[in-house]
C-alpha cells in the first residue's frame, strides 16, 4: 500500500477542517485534508460569523470576500419578532418587537470600538466553497474530497492512517506527526474513545432551504432572522423562523430562504411532505410559489468531549462541541479551535516547541466550549420564556393564545401592559443576539499563558457587555493606532505566527531583550512601542487607556493574539524575564 507523509493530517473538509487547512499553510506547515464527500456540504446550517471569527479571516484575506458576497450590515442589525408575513385576520401581519443584534442600531458604536472587524452573515453553504477554495490555493495543502478516514493507529512518532480514495476504490496510508479531527467525531470518537457529555435528543429541527419570492411580504430589511409567534404555532420554536440565504442579497429580495421549525423528538408531525403545507400555514401564504431544494433535521443536544487529545490526535469543532445554533457559537467556535491549534502546530512540528504546548489547547478550548454549550442550550430554551412573556402557556388550548395575543396586540391599557412586558422579556434574547462577551472576551488560563495575579475584569451576567483587557490570556484589545503612515490595528500587527512584544515610550530596552528572545526560540518575535519615539503612534489615546502597563512595561502577544504575559514595569534584567516567559508558553 502506498504511504504519504505529512507533517498533520486533517480528516474532515467542514468549517472546521478547513479552517486548520488554510490556517496551517498560512504559518508554512504541509498538510492533507481528507473528505469523505465529493463536495461541500449542501445543507444550509450556519450563517453568522462573529467578531473574532472575522478577525481571523481578516488575518487570513477571507474576510473582505465574506462582506462583499455575504450580508451587508444594514440587513443583518436586527432580529424581530412577527405574528405572521401575511393573512388579513386581525392578528395576522404583525410586528411584536424588534431588536438590536450583532452589532447593529445602538449597539453598533461599541461593537466598532472592539474590534477592526464587524460580523459577517454568509450561509455556512457558500463559506464553505469559499474556505475550499483558499486551502486548494495553497501548494503547502493537499485537499482531497472524496476520501475516506477508514481508521488510524498511533505508535511514539506518527499516526498511520489508511484511507480509501473514492474514485479508484483503493487504499492508501498517510503517516502524519498530528492527527487533527475534524469530522464531527464520526471516525475520531470511537478510535479515541472520546465520549460526548450532556443532554442530547432535546429537539428535533427541520430545517427547510427553499427558493420564493417574499418580497411582497416584507417592509423592513434590517433584520436577519425574523421569528412568528402565533397562537397557532404554540410558541417561537414550534411556530418557526426565517433566515435569507442570498445568494445576491440577504434582504427582502433574497431569493433563497431557511424556515426552521422545532418538533418534540417523538412528534410524528415532522416528516417531510408535512413540512411545506405548514410552510406555507406559517406564512399565511396557502398558495405561496417555491421550490424546495433540502430538508435535513438535526437534533439539539448540547454535549461537550470529555477529552480533546488521544495522543497526537487532537479533535476541533463538532467533533469536540455540539450545541443549540442559538447564539451562533458553532462554527465560529469550530474556526477558532482551528486557530488555536494551528500556530502550536506549527511550533512543535518546527521544534519550538515541547508537547506542553499541545496539552494547552484542550486546557484553554474546553473550558471555553464548555461555557458556550451551557450558553447556547440557555439562550435556546430562552425562547420558551419569550413565549410567556407574551402571554402565551404551553400546551393551552389555541383559544386560549389566541386571547392572549389578541390582548397583547389590543388597543386598550391592557395591550399596553402586554406590550410592554413581552418587551421586556424579549431583551433578555439579547444573551442570544448581543452575546458580545461570549464572543470575544473569553480568556485562557493553561501552562502557555504566565498569569500576574490580576483578577479578571468583571463579568456581566447576560454576557453583553466586553471589557476590553491585556490581564494574560484574554483577547488583545482591538485599538487603532498609526503603523509606517497607514491606520492600523493593533490586531493587524500580531498573527500569521509571530510573537509580538508591545511596550510604551520607555521600553527601548525591551528591543533588544526581544531579539534576543526570538534568537534563544528561534521564534519570530517582533517588538512595538507605541508612544513617543515609538514605531506607532496611539493618536487617539484609546492604546494608552487600555494597555494597563506603564511606559516601560510590555505585553507579550501570542500568535493567536491572545497576551501570553505582561509586565507593568520594566524589571532588572528585561530579558531573562521575557524569555522565562517565552519558554513557559513554548512549553520549555
Ligand atoms: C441548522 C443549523 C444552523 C446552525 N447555525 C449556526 C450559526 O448560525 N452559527 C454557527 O456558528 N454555527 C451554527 N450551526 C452549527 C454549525 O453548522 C456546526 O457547528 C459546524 O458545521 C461544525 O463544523 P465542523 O467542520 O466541525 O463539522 P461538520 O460541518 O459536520 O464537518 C465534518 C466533516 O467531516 C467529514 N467526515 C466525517 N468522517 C469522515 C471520515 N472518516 N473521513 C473523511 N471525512 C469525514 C464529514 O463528511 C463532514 O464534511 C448550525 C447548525 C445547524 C444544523
């Protein structure tokens, strides 16, 4: 049987997958990414790409594509809430309530000041081709659809996989130094013995990606997903929701859509010839026009890996997570494992590094996996306490909603005391839509972050509010400073592999330290100072507000631009302490 060798092997060609693909190439390291199917997948799945994930893609030249196919901001500041899209009964065609999400209306001035990048909204079926093509581009990646992971074994130096080309039907062995999971654990669970914990088969979701012409229906474009509670549906989940898919515009005239409506797992109400006369009952449209293209159900679950490593096989993704999409955390976390992993990756198959630094990817990813799912499955079942904020009790008698919402939407005092509750209560999704902590300011605490005792900044309980901090193993705040006469951010001058050293004024000394450092490492470690005399230049004073380090202290950024060690205060001799500090991340 023929064997090919590869520094890291990556069984799965999801977003996930290659995500690690490009990631890889980006910092020089050879791969191959096997999968099994002959093409990306078709179903519709994820759309939202967050903050951070963005900021990654602007690290790898992806995002400007994402913004210019996919949504544009003004058709994605907002979600809302609706009684139906159109029917001429006096409950029919109303606006509940709208809301602020990812960035947009009020929120849109904060989400700008933490980061470079806003959002994105672009289907999870066209990213996909679109990360396809950028890991095909390189000639460091071999990307092969259309094989197959039969299994793996590990012995002390390699992984020997076999795997099976579906064209000529034969076999063939890779033998890699890493194996990176990315296949949902279909083959990588059972061979690691990986188990997945927490409740599963909480809902079954059809989701529906059909073609139509919605535009007569629809007056407002800003908002993204448009949910319809109706005394009908029985509640948010059950009555369903609505996403664009584009492919030219993601606003009204959006040609294709995604209707996802929830069902109890033993409901026999959810096969597929039900699903279009519910559609168009939903809709309030009996003779709506439109072409079905897929149904695919999925089961929420919410369960975490008990273990992210089995010797150098690491798993990322779903093979690792699987949560309700409330909050979006899915792909995007997907992606951002793929980050995580790919630069300690590259350190230790270029000798920088010890296998500690592999340890710290499971110590810093699960934890923040762990809060996601937790999240997720909250924000999930939030839309149940929307239901009753209207008004509306689970299992009553339709009449009984339908009375509800006729007070609710009355114009009497108490219509008014019903609105103004239900929009109380709706906010509270803003865990959902605002999750703005959530999305960017998780930290790490592991062996390849150097804390300095600082307590972490304070937490806010809906998760929609980011304090921005350098405190080790947090995020690197976004601050847009003047670099060789162009604006920057400071995000733009870390990455694509390098260590980066930021001091102020007074840290000259920290120069040479860093030279030094990188030489001892064999690392790239480049140093800034921001401030007078400095490379950069803080213009606007926000660097200096948010650096929590004096004049001659210094930040020391990781490749994944998370702060790896700070220092306040310049110390006796700067450069033992930086390359104490290096050398722990580096795992030496
Ligand atoms: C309806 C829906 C809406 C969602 N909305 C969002 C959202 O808005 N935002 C968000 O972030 N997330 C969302 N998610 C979640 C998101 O789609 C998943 O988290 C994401 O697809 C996971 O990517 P992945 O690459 O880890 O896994 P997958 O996409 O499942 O890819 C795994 C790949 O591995 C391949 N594979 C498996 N075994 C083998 C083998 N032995 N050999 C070769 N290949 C193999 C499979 O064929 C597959 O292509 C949503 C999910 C659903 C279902």
């Amino acid at each position: 049987m023929q064997t090919i060798e590869t520094p890291v092997l990556i069984c799965g060609g999801g977003g996930a997958g290659l995500s690690a693909s490009i990631f890889l190439s980006a910092l020089g390291v050879e791969s191959i990414l096997v999968e099994r199917h002959t093409t990306t997948s078709h179903l519709p799945k994820a759309h939202y790409l967050n903050q951070r994930t963005m900021e990654i893609f602007r690290e790898h030249g992806i995002a400007d594509s994402i913004y210019t196919r996919g949504s544009k901001a003004e058709n994605m500041g907002a979600v809302a809430w609706y009684t139906s899209l159109a029917g001429d009964g006096p409950l029919d065609r109303k606006m509940i309530y709208k809301m602020d999400a990812f960035g947009g209306g009020n929120t849109s001035q904060t989400y700008a000041r933490d980061s470079a990048c806003r959002s994105g909204n672009y289907p999870q079926l066209r990213l996909e081709p679109l990360l396809r093509e950028h890991a095909e581009r390189s000639p460091l990646a071999q990307v092969r659809f259309n094989n197959e992971l039969l299994s793996f074994e590990q012995d002390a130096s390699g992984v020997t996989s076999t795997i099976r080309d579906g064209v000529s039907g034969e076999t063939y062995q890779v033998r890699s130094k890493y194996l990176v999971a990315a296949d949902r654990g279909r083959t990588s669970g059972p061979t690691l013995g990986i188990k997945l914990e927490g409740p599963t088969g909480l809902v079954d979701m059809v989701s529906t990606h059909f073609s139509a012409d919605l535009s007569p229906y629809i007056d407002d474009d800003s908002p993204l997903i448009r949910w319809f509670i109706n005394p009908e549906g029985g509640g948010s989940w059950g009555s369903g929701a609505i996403v664009p898919m584009g492919p030219n515009s993601y606003d009204r005239h959006s040609k294709e859509w995604v209707v996802h409506f929830a069902f109890r797992p033993d409901d026999p109400d959810f096969d597929e010839a039900a699903v279009v006369p519910r559609m168009r009952e939903l809709f309030k449209l009996p003779n709506l026009k439109l072409e079905v293209h897929k149904v695919s159900h999925w089961i929420v679950e919410a369960v975490l890996a008990d273990k992210y490593r089995g010797g150098r096989a690491v798993v990322i993704g779903d093979a690792a997570h699987r949560h309700p999409p409330t909050t979006g955390l899915g792909l995007n976390s997907g992606i951002q494992d793929a980050h995580s992993l790919a630069w300690k990756l590259a350190a230790l198959v270029r000798g920088q590094a010890t296998e500690k630094l592999l340890d710290s990817y499971e110590a810093e990813r699960r934890p923040v996996a762990a809060r996601n799912t937790r999240w997720a499955l909250f924000t999930f079942m939030n839309h149940f306490v929307i239901d009753a904020g209207l008004g509306m009790i689970p299992g009553a008698p339709p009449a009984a909603n339908a009375a509800a919402f006729a007070t609710l939407l009355s114009n009497s005092d108490e219509g008014e005391t019903a609105r103004a509750r239900a929009h109380e209560v709706i906010q509270t999704q803003r865990t959902e839509f605002t999750a703005h902590d959530l999305e960017i300011g998780f930290h790490y605490t592991s062996g390849a972050i150097v804390g300095d005792g600082t307590p972490p900044p304070p937490r806010a309980p809906m998760g929609d509010v980011y304090h921005p901090t350098t405190r080790p193993g947090h995020r690197l705040p976004h601050v847009w400073l003047e670099f060789g006469g162009k604006k920057v951010s400071t995000h733009d001058l870390c990455g694509r592999g390098r260590f980066v050293l930021f001091t102020g004024s007074k840290g000259q000394a920290w120069k040479q330290a860093a030279t030094a450092a990188a030489e001892r490492f064999g690392v790239e470690l480049q140093s800034h100072i921001v401030g007078n005399g400095g490379d950069c230049v803080d213009s606007t004073g926000v660097w200096e507000k948010l650096r929590e380090i004096g004049d001659d202290g210094a930040i020391l950024v990781r490749p994944d631009v998370h702060v790896g060690w700070r220092v306040q205060v310049m110390p006796g001799n700067p450069g033992q302490a930086l390359e104490s500090a290096l050398g722990k991340i580096l795992g030496q």
